[in-house]
C-alpha cells in the first residue's frame, strides 16, 4: 500500500526519528479535548462509556477551552448508518490504535459486502501483510500525534506553564532549550530500556532473540519456577526470555508487551484454564504469535499446567497469504500431553517438563520460516479490545457515504 502500515512500530520508530516520547504525553481525558472527545464518543457507539458523573464534568471544562472544536468540520464524530459505527474522523490516533490498532485520524468500513470481498482479493493478489488495514478499512489516514493540530498548542501551553511555576525536572513533560528563547521545545527522546535496552543488551539488542513468555497472573508460581530453570541456562548466551515481570511501574504497559511481542523469535505457553479464559490473551497476544507462527516460522512452546480445553479452545488470527484463519493451540507438539498436566505430576516430573523445555528454548537457532502450514481461509474474525468493545471485523459494514453526503447520518457527540 502506498501509504504506511500505522501499526506500533510505524508509531514507535517515527517518534524516535522526531526525537519524540514513543507515545503521545498528552493522551489523557484531562490534558487534551480531543482524548476526551474520541473516548467519550465512543462510549456512545458501543465501547465502554466513561462514568457519567466524570464525563459531564470534562464535557463542561473542555467545553471552556480554547481548543474546544468550534465547528462540527473541526469536531470529532462517528457516522453511523441505522445506529451502526461506519467511519471515523478527527480522532485522536492515540485512541483509534488502542480501540482498532491503528495510529489513524480516519477510518471507514467498505460500503458493503461485495466491496469488502472484492478488495480481500485484490489484497491477496498482492501478497498484502496481514496487518495491512486494507483488509479491513476502505479508507485510512494514517496520522502521528505530532502531526495533530492540538499538539503544537498543548505542547507549548504545558511549556509556558513550567516557566511560569517550576516544576522539578523528572515531572516535566517538556524542557527549554535555553532561557532566553521563549518558543522552541525540546522533547526527550524515548526509551524502552525493558525490550530494548539494558534487559537486552547494551551493544546490539537486535542480535538477541526474545522469547515471549505468555501466562495469565493465576499462574505466576507456574512462570517464577520456569524462570528458575531458564536463568543458568540462558547465562551467556544471545536470548532473552520476556514476560510482563520486566514492565516498571513508570511505563507503558501494553506498548511495552506490543515491542516485545513483536520483537519475538519463539513463545512460551503456560496454558491453563485461566490462560484459555483470558480475553487479552485471546485477543491481543495470541494473534501476533500465531501470525508470527503462521509467517515467520516462531516457535511455540506449550506447557499445560492444569486441565483446560487445550485441544478444543480455538483461536483467531490474520494470516498473511490466507487471511483470517481460526487455529487450536494443539497443533503445536506441547511440552507434555492434556491428560498429564503439571498439576497432575510429582514434583520430580514438573521439574523435568519445565527443564527440558527451558534446555529447548537454550538451543534454540534463528527461526526458519514456513513451519506451519495454516488451516483453509476462514471468514474474517471478530476483533475486540481488552474491554470487550467492538473493533475491525466486528459487525457487518453498512452503506457509508462521505461525511459531508446529507445521505449519511452523522452524529457529532460532545
């Protein structure tokens, strides 16, 4: 596609080029109107609605400020046809990527089905990504929170107001230059010291392969014993073994598991019931591997912990060259079989099971690609946040017309 994929390394690698912080430092409800007016509008489209008592309360401070939206052309809205979602515009990107995983200021679904069916072809023709949103959107653009017409004029609001009364330096969003010069702002540039930094290494990260470790929090005793028997193993050597253990208190949480995710070269699974539950899990990192699976040949290696639906559970994912596929995790050999869990074992046999799979993970060589060979092309899936509202794919797209057509009924929320 001409224009880029706005996924999380697109976002990420453009605020490092621009010297910027990775992701937008005003993208709060209470430092910026348009955070405000994307999430709030959303709340009257189906996603999870912020609390009515707090949401009246911004609506009358945002009200006031001066970069409240003058016009219904400045203001966020949602076009929607027989009270279906059908575009999205003037939305805060920061927003639309954690609701539909894209860094856009617009979005719109296809007009109708035959359009929908007519383009997955064409992107199948093309050998089009799987993480392209033409698979999904008619019509994307693709926006940085640099390029947002409220970031100049937060930024240099928020820089006069340190001037004007001092702020100890590790609270400061932004930092002058120089004293004398009123206007310019000089913005730290990023760090992801947990994927990319000190916990991998000071020389060349990227020359280290990152192994994923996937667990839901109800089995933390389960993750704490096989790092146990990965650490003397891993001592030395190229790889990293990441979890969510290595996430600080200061940042972000789910950037800092996307970079990760997306860096990784295999995947642990320690499935149980409480893995196979979890709706993060299902909707936000099992997808990437499986893809990675499906495309790159990562390898995934599964430890069940307990009795669980291992071999029924099924999962979605966007093949590159098929499309949306839908998958078991028992497709992949598992460290041990579903009817001899760990919990089932003796001690002496646990330990066994997580040694010989962290002595696998040690040996392990640059992925080969092409070691999965995905099932037959399925419909697309449904793709829903970690809150349970909609996203792409969700429901089927109705007739949309330009935002300016008196055809399309366009709401204008706050």
């Amino acid at each position: 596609m001409s224009e880029p994929i706005p996924d999380m390394k697109w976002y990420v690698r453009k605020s490092k080029n621009l010297g910027l912080w990775s992701r937008c430092p005003f993208a709060t409800t209470h430092d910026c109107p348009r955070y405000y007016q994307s999430l709030s509008l959303l709340g009257d489209a189906g996603c999870t609605k912020i609390e009515e008592k707090e949401d009246k309360k911004l609506l009358t401070k945002w009200k006031r400020h001066a970069l409240w939206p003058k016009t219904l052309e400045q203001s966020t809205g949602i076009s929607s046809t027989d009270n279906r979602p059908s575009s999205y515009h003037h939305f805060c990107p920061e927003v639309a990527y954690d609701t539909f995983h894209y860094f856009a200021t617009f979005l719109a679904k296809y007009t109708d089905e035959l359009d929908s069916e007519l383009a997955q072809k064409r992107l199948s023709t093309e050998d089009a990504k799987s993480t392209d949103p033409r698979w999904f959107w008619q019509f994307i653009t693709p926006r940085h929170y640099s390029e947002c017409p409220l970031f100049a004029p937060l930024a240099r609001a928020d820089a006069r107001s340190q001037q004007a009364t001092p702020v100890p330096a590790h609270k400061r969003r932004f930092t002058r230059k120089t004293a004398s010069a009123p206007d310019p702002i000089t913005i730290p540039r990023a760090q992801h010291t947990s994927v990319r930094g000190s916990t991998l290494s000071s020389e060349n990260p990227e020359d280290r392969q990152i192994v994923f470790i996937s667990y839901s929090h109800s089995d933390s005793k389960w993750l704490t014993r096989f790092e146990r028997h990965l650490k003397p193993l891993l001592r030395g050597r190229r790889i990293n073994a990441w979890s969510d253990k290595r996430i600080r208190t200061s940042d972000r949480w789910q950037e800092e598991i996307n970079l990760a995710l997306a860096a990784s070269s295999a995947a642990v699974l320690l499935v149980s019931p409480d893995f196979l539950a979890s709706d993060f899990i299902a909707d936000q990192e099992l997808p990437v591997i499986l893809k990675g699976a499906s495309d790159n040949g990562l390898r995934i290696f599964s430890i069940i912990l307990s009795p669980c639906a291992f071999k029924e559970a099924e999962f979605k994912f966007m093949d590159s060259k098929n499309g949306p596929q839908t998958t078991t995790l028992s497709v992949f050999q598992a460290a041990n079989p579903p009817s001899k869990t760990l919990a089932e074992m003796k001690k002496s046999e646990w330990e066994r099971t997580l040694l010989q799979t962290a002595n696998e993970i040690a040996n392990l060589n640059s992925p080969s690609k092409g070691t999965y060979e995905p099932p037959q092309k399925q419909n697309p899936p449904r793709a829903v946040n970690r809150s349970g509202a909609f996203g792409p794919g969700d429901m089927p797209p109705p007739p949309q017309y330009p935002p300016d057509d008196p055809r399309n009924p366009v709401f204008f929320g706050r």
